[in-house]
C-alpha cells in the first residue's frame, strides 16, 4: 500500500490493528462545517461529505487550543533516561496541586503512558465530540489525569506500530485535534526520542501557543551530551525551556538511609547551566517510584510520596508559566461558533 503525505493514520490503525475505533453516527453536517469535533477521516459521512475537509481538520486544533492554558512537552535526545516516567509523575504531581491536567502520550513507537496509569487494558471510541480520553484518578480523591495515547488503539499491547513519517505528522494532528481534552491549565506531552519528525511536527503546529519544554536526562555523561542536543534544539526553535530533571541521580542504601552517587557529576552539567537550563529535579534510582510504575500507579500521585517533594521545584517553575495566562472560561467558550459542539457533555 503506498502512502500519500497526507493520509490519516489512525485509518491505518482502525484498518489493520483490529478494529478498536468505533465511529458513532451523528447528525448531518450544516453548510459551513459539520461540528464534529474529530477528524474528517474518523467520520461515517466522510465519503460523501463536500465540505472543506482542510479547514475544518485546522479550525478543530485551533478550537482544541484554545482550551488549554500551557502546554509542557517532555523530551531528551536519546531513550532510555525515564522521559515516560517523568512525564507521568509530573502530571500527577500538578493534578494533585488541584490544576487541570492532561498527558497526550507523543511516542508512537513506545507508547507507554496506558500502562503507567494503569490503563493498558482499556481502548477508546470515536463519538461525535472527538475522542475522549481516558481518565485515571489519583488516590483519595484528590484529582484526575485526561490521558490520550496512541496504546489505546491498538489490538495488542505487543502490537508494532510500524509507521514512516507521512502517518507519525498526522497523528501529531490528531492527538491533539482529535482527542476531547476540554479545558485544561496543562497538557504534558511525553515525547518520543530524538528531534525529528514528532518534535519538528509538534513544535510547528504549537508555534503560536504557551509552549514550554522540560529536558530529562540520566545523570550520566553521555545522556547528558545528547540531552544538550534537545538543549540546543529549543534555543534554536525559540522554545522556552523550564529546566532540567536529572533521572537515575544516585540511590538510597535501604539499610543505612546513606545516598550513593551512580554516576560522577559530569561536566556537562556547566553546559546546561551556561545555556540558562536549571537543574530542577535529581530523581534517585529508587524502589518507589519502580513500584509504582509497574502497579500503574504514578509515585507523585500517591499520599506522603516523596517523590512529591523531589519534583516541587519542577512543579513550581511550571505553576509559573500560567501567572500571565488567563483562565479558560468555558462559557465563553461554549458561546463561540468556532468551538461549539467541540466541549464535553
């Protein structure tokens, strides 16, 4: 099957991965635009429909947008140094702070956000307003997470997701146009590895909004050399970067409560330092937050973790990046012709 630039890649994904997206018919779309709030090649009608495909798929971003306040992506230039980990932890860390959280899970290739929140069991459904993500609750009632994931639509949690580029951009169109996020303060994106075609398409698409990065790296030399990569890729994109989080930044003896460095603090430290990036966050190689990744249970999401209080610093820099952004009045929102039918019932 030869791939066109701009065919839709969940059709792939409904075509082939078994059939997990189900399509709910809605009303007949009016004269401008239909008002559904997914993407035209999610729709029973798309067949038949004569309408401006383009600009309808462009108004329903921008309508998506427009419901969030900041937008953190997570990202580094090499795997394997916790950036999935991160992702989920500060997300649930500003969820318990009480803000609005999502976590629109970017790695196509390794989407592991569904079995960090526990969710690697559940698929999701096409209704008229979009995709709605799936919702984990932290302990105790003392917040949510929206998360949106490309795991939710595959057959098999094994199954390869085995993409070029053409469909990788248009799922970066959908996952954030398609997916219900509704007002949120964040939507943590957890980056795949690298500065290509996810983060050149994402960046692009967010140009004009509150866009932020969080670096991760592990403590290591040689992470933090091809962290620097990421580093230099924000500066040269114009994107703000909130701070460092070094992962795997030494252990706690379970005996003697004694720390130990795994790694000599590595000179490329004075690199990040001398580009303005702070180190915000060193998280330890530490049990609890394994434990909890593996029960599908974010560590900073659980009462007295002290996880909690490693990433305050991280939380804190991202709490401050709303200071200058005004609240989403949802109805305003719902008042607007650009974005009716696209809130949540």
């Amino acid at each position: 099957m030869k791939l066109g630039a701009h065919e839709q890649p969940l059709v792939f994904v409904k075509d082939l991965l078994g059939g997990t997206v189900q399509a709910e018919a809605v009303s007949p779309p009016a004269a401008d635009d239909c008002g559904r709030g997914h993407a035209c090649n999610f729709c029973p009608e798309e067949t038949r429909c004569r309408l401006d495909k383009p600009a309808h798929n462009k108004n329903l971003i921008e309508s998506r947008l427009s419901c969030l306040r900041s937008i953190v992506l997570v990202l580094a230039n090499k795997g394997g140094v916790g950036k999935s980990t991160v992702s989920a932890n500060l997300a649930t860390a500003l969820a318990g702070k009480g803000f609005a959280v999502g976590l629109a899970d970017a790695d196509v290739h390794g989407p592991n956000a569904p079995r960090l929140f526990g969710l690697h069991e559940a698929r999701v459904k096409v209704a008229a307003n979009g995709i709605a993500p799936l919702r984990y609750e932290l302990p105790k009632f003392r917040g949510n997470v929206s998360v949106g994931s490309l795991g939710f639509f595959l057959a098999e949690n094994d199954t390869p997701v085995v993409w070029r580029d053409a469909y990788k951009h248009d799922y970066i169109h959908h996952m954030i146009g398609s997916f219900d996020w509704g007002p949120l303060d964040f939507l943590i994106v957890d980056m795949p590895p690298g500065t290509g075609n996810e983060l050149i398409t994402l960046t692009d698409l967010l140009e004009d909004f509150n866009t932020s990065a969080v670096l991760v790296s592990s403590a290591d030399a040689v992470a933090l050399q091809d962290t620097l990569k990421a580093s230099r890729f924000c500066t040269e994109r114009g994107l703000p970067v909130i701070g460092l989080v070094e992962n795997y930044a030494g252990t706690v003896c379970p005996h003697c409560g004694g720390e130990i460095e795994l790694f000599p603090r590595a000179p490329e430290i004075a690199a990040f330092e001398a580009a303005g990036v702070e180190t915000l966050a060193r998280l330890p190689f530490a049990a609890v937050i394994a434990a909890a990744a593996a029960a599908g249970q974010p560590a900073a999401g659980l009462p007295d973790s002290p996880v909690t209080e490693w990433l305050a610093p991280l939380v804190a820099a991202c709490a401050d990046r709303l200071r200058w952004q005004p609240k989403v009045d949802i109805r305003e929102l719902s008042s607007s012709s650009k974005t009716a039918g696209l809130l949540r019932e």
